[in-house]
C-alpha cells in the first residue's frame, strides 16, 4: 500500500478531548479514496456507496504527521472496492483501518455505469480521457 497524503493535525482537527476528531479523519478519508477512485475508474462521477466497519486503532494529537493509505481491493462491474490504512508518518503506528470502502462509478444522470477496469493502473489519466470531455 502506497501512503501518499500527508496531513499535519492542527488545533481545528481536535476534539474536546484534545486527540484528532474523528469525523474530521473520516472526512480526508472520504476525499482520498473518492481522488484514488476516479484516477483509477478514469470518472469524476463516482460516488461513495458503502464503508466497513471503521477502527479507530490509536489517536493521534496535535503536532503528528499522519499519512493515508488506499489500495483497490476489487473491481466490480460498476464497483471499486478499496482498504485504507491510516498511520503516524513518523512511527508508524497504526492509526484507522477500514477493511471495504465502496464506491459507484455513475453516468452523467447519476445511474451506475460499468467502468470496464479489472485491476489497478498507475498510469496517469489526463482530464481529456473522461467519457463527458471527449
Ligand atoms: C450509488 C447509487 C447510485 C447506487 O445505486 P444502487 O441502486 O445501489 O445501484 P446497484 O444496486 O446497481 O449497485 C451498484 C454497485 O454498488 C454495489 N453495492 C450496492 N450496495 C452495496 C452495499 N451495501 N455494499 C457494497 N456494495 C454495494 C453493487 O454490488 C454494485 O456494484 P457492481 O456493479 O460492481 O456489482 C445509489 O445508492 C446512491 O445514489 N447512493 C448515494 C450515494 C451518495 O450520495 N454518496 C455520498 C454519501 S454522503
């Protein structure tokens, strides 16, 4: 797994209790893995449908550097399934983990489209390659 993004918590990331909120981790969480989604599926119109049970192994606080990780799991006929890992950047330690998050590649009315994708790419996909710029 590749952890790409890299988030220094700030004050305005904490909760009372002084450690990372996490409904502000779920949040980046959500934008990271809909960024992976739409690289791979080559859409901007893909959606969040479905997230596993989500563990809140450690908590961070203020001043940790955390880095996110998101690999696909599976490729379904409309579907992308990913895993995403969360950690200190520093020590490693294990942060979040969510076994599936699932999202729905759509078409231009919102109705689920097959996207034709088997497995992971890491070539890049420029703007012009998407269905509604061609
Ligand atoms: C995404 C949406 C269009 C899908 O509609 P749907 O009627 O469930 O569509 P389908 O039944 O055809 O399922 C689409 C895909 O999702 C998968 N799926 C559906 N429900 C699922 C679930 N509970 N868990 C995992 N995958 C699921 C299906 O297996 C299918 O994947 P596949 O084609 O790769 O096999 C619709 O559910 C929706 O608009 N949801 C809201 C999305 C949203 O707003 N997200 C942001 C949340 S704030």
């Amino acid at each position: 797994m590749n952890f790409h993004t890299r988030k220094w918590i700030k004050p305005e990331d904490l909760n009372p209790n002084g450690s990372l909120f996490g409904g502000r981790l779920l949040s980046w969480i959500d934008e990271e893995a809909v960024i992976y989604a739409i690289v791979q599926l080559g859409n901007p119109h893909v959606v969040t449908k479905y997230i596993s049970e989500i563990n809140f192994v450690s908590s961070a606080k203020q001043g940790d550097i955390i880095e996110m990780g998101i690999t696909a799991t599976h490729f379904g006929t409309t579907s992308i399934t990913m895993r995403c890992e969360v950690r200190n950047k520093i020590t490693r330690k294990t942060i979040l983990s969510i076994d599936k998050l699932v999202f729905v590649n759509l078409d231009k009315d919102g109705n689920p489209v097959p996207h034709g994708k088997t497995e992971i790419t890491y070539a890049y996909m420029s703007i012009d390659s998407y269905p509604d710029k061609q």
